[in-house]
C-alpha cells in the first residue's frame, strides 16, 4: 500500500497538478495528504485509475482525533483553569474582616 502523497511524488506532480487530474481543489489533496480530511469514493476510485491500482492499494493518512487529545489531558490532570490558588470573592477586600468605609 502507498500513501497519496508517496504516489505523487513519484510522478513528480505538484499537489495542484494531481489535483487538476482528480477534479479538486489543491487544497482537497493538500487535506488528504495531511490526514485532515479522506478522499470521497469517486475521488478514491479517480486516484486509483490515475496511479494503476486499485483504490483499496491507496493507503490513506490518518489524524488524531482532537477530542481524544484534549480528553486525555484533561484525564491526566493537565487543566490549564485549576482556581485552587485564587482567591475568594471576599477575601481582600475588607468585607470578610468586617472593614466597612
């Protein structure tokens, strides 16, 4: 299996130039290639016969799900909001040791 990316470096093609083949926006190509998005079917089946392989033969990219990410710092206790060390809504100001102007 060959990534997108490794295909069409190959050919020395720019992400443009595939892109023409394919029918996209560069940027659909720039996405595939960076994990951010996956190529619809049609798309798939184009790379396919623009490379000589199958589609299942194209290996897509894969990126981190962003929730998992920022469930799993959360988990570990890496808040960025612990308010443990601010003070109270009285504390400071006079009001809590009965300090009146």
């Amino acid at each position: 299996m060959q990534k997108i990316r490794e295909l069409r470096q190959a050919r020395n093609w720019t992400q443009f130039e595939l892109a023409l083949k394919v029918g996209v926006h560069p940027q659909a190509v720039y996405l595939w290639e960076s994990g951010r998005r996956t190529p619809q079917v049609p798309q798939l089946r184009k790379l396919g016969c623009i490379f000589g392989l199958c589609s299942d033969d194209i290996e897509l990219e894969h990126r981190p799900d962003r929730a998992k990410e920022s469930s799993a710092l959360t988990s570990r206790g890496d808040s960025s909001t612990d308010t443990s060390s601010m003070p109270s809504e009285n504390e400071g100001n006079g009001v809590a040791d009965g300090q009146v102007d």
